[in-house]
C-alpha cells in the first residue's frame, strides 16, 4: 500500500511515521508546491518511550503518480484549499480519507472528487509535533474508518495496517454518528476551555456550563437520530474532560498560539444545522462571538 499525508502536521507525521515504522510506503504531499524532491527526516517518540527515526520522501500537486491512498490531515478549515489543485488530476482509484475534527467538508468532497473512493476518519490519537523533524505520540486513542461514497465502501482492507501501526484501528459502518459524537465532546470542551483559557479540567468545577450547553442540543441531537438523555450526553463530555483533566484543548491552544481556530467547523457548523432545522442555540452561539472575539484580537492586531 502507498500511502500519501497531506498536511504533515501533529496527527499527520504521527500517523506517516508509524506507518513508515510497520513496513508500509508513505509520501507526504504538499499541495502549495508543483513539484518537491526532498525527502524530510523525521524522529517519532513512541508511548513507551522508544524512538523510530526515518526519511519521508516529499511530493507536490504535480507529481500525481506517486499519489496513493490519500489521508488528509490538514486542519478542517485548510482541507478545501489542500485539494483544490488535485480537482480534476487526481487519478480516480486513489482512495481520500479526511481525518479532521469539526464538519462541513464532506459536500464539498462528494461534488470535486465524484469517481474517488471517499472516506471519513475519526480519531483520539494524541500527537504534538515539536519541530519539522520530531513528533510525539503523547496518548493512545481509537481511530475508525468509514464510507462516504459506495466506492469508500470497497476500501475496508486499510484498516489493519492502520491497526498495526496505532495499536487501535477499526471500521465503521456508521462514520457519520461518530463524526457526530465527536463533534458535541469539541463543541463543549473546545470553546469553553478556550474562554477559560486553561485546560480540559476546569470544566470540573463548570458541570452547569456543560450540562446547559448538553440540553440545549438536545433537540438538535434528536433530530439527528441519537437517542441519548442529555444526563448521557453530559456523561459523555465529563468522561473525556476526566481522562484529559491535564491536556489544552486544541481551540486553547490556537489561541493562545494565535493561530486561526476550528471553531466555524465545529460550533458554526451546530449553528448552521440547527437553522436549518429551526432551532436557536443562543448558549453555543454566545461562545461561538466569545471565540470569534479572540480569534480577531490576534488577527488584527
Ligand atoms: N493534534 C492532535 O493530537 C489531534 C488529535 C485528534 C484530532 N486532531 C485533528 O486533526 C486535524 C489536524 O490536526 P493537527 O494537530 O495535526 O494540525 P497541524 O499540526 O496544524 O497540522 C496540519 C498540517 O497541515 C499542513 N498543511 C496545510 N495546508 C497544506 C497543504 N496545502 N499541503 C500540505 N500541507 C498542508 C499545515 O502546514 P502549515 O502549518 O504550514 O499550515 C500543518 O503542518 C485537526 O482537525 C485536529 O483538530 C488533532
């Protein structure tokens, strides 16, 4: 199997690096160069402390043939420019598996890359990339695959690779309820420790906060089809907020990086959804201004 990452970032070289470690072909692509000949060192630090170094080689936009199963793990809001020079070129039987946090990008995948095999990814991976060349596994975390399109369905066999090289792999005949999960665990965590600035357990001592913010998707959820309580729901979030009471979240950390935030994917998308079914979010869409203030005081200043 060849694999190509796009966006060589925190999970993408975490996921490069231990595919690479396990015997697989992996490339990573960069889609704002034409071309690219190097090769890029890179240095993992496994959970149990051991170490993998190796050589990635690189390729640009045009290099369409040394193009594999293409795992896109840029940041939500960067996947639609990333694979907008491969609209039109890129070869029909490569497999695209977007693996990000927040929604809104699969239409757009479905309407460019109609004849791909198209997929979803969700994962609990933790990585921190410390610089180009070195990247940490910081947690162990599940990741599950599954279909967007019915070509995405013929596509089951990259799993155990996945599984090998992450110690956790799984496919999933319901990709989109996952998104979904994952989706209201971010849309609490994420912006609320961003307004607090501190990191994931301080929510411990705002279980009111996440509990408002839980019932005022309830509706919205239930539409969706979930039949959890919003008790269930807030059980949820307070189990992932338990297990990474030390960790930043990933929106504190753009902020406090001063980096743009996936904040229009995760709590814009709720928004969007909630409109379109006719209901208000007046919570979520306070937080989502609070981030939005945050985010515009380091882009303008
Ligand atoms: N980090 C984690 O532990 C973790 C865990 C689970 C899920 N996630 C989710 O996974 C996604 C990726 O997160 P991350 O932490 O890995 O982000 P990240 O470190 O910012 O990685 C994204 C990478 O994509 C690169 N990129 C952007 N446009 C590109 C292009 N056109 N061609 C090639 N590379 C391009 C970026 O380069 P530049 O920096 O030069 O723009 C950056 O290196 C996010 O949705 C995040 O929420 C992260």
């Amino acid at each position: 199997m060849q694999w190509t990452i796009l966006g060589a970032g925190a999970v993408g070289s975490l996921f490069a690096t231990h595919l690479l470690r396990i015997g697989q072909k992996v490339n990573l692509l960069d889609t704002r160069q034409a071309h690219r000949q190097q090769s890029c060192p890179m240095t993992l630090a496994l959970l149990d402390s051991s170490s993998f170094t190796c050589e990635l080689p690189c390729i640009g936009y045009q290099d369409l043939s040394q193009i594999g199963c293409l795992l896109v793990t840029t940041k939500v809001w960067q996947v639609i420019p990333a694979l907008q020079p491969l609209v039109g070129g890129l070869p029909e039987s490569c497999p695209v598996i977007l693996l990000h946090n927040g929604m809104g990008t699969t239409e757009w995948l479905v309407e460019h890359f109609p004849h791909n095999p198209l997929l979803a990814g969700v994962t609990s991976c933790g990585a921190l990339k410390k610089d180009s060349n070195h990247i940490s596994h910081t947690g162990f975390g599940e990741t599950w695959l599954g279909a967007l399109n019915p070509a995405g369905e013929q596509w089951q066999a990259l799993v155990p690779p996945l599984a090998e090289a992450l110690g956790h792999a799984g496919w999933s005949e319901q990709i989109s309820e996952r998104q979904w999960r994952k989706l209201v665990v971010n849309a609490i965590i994420n912006p609320l420790t961003a307004a607090y600035n501190q990191p994931n357990g301080v929510l411990l001592q705002h279980q009111h906060e996440v509990e408002a913010l839980c019932q005022e998707l309830h509706p919205l959820l239930l539409q969706q089809g979930f039949n959890e309580s919003v008790a269930e729901w807030c059980d949820l979030v307070l189990q992932v907020v338990e297990r990474t009471a030390q960790n930043y979240s990933s929106m504190q950390q753009d902020l406090a990086y001063q980096r743009k935030t996936e904040i229009d994917y995760i709590t814009g998308y709720l928004l969007q959804q909630a409109e379109k079914q006719g209901l208000e979010l007046p919570r979520h869409r306070a937080l989502y201004l609070k981030v939005k203030v945050l985010e515009s005081q380091h882009t303008t200043s």
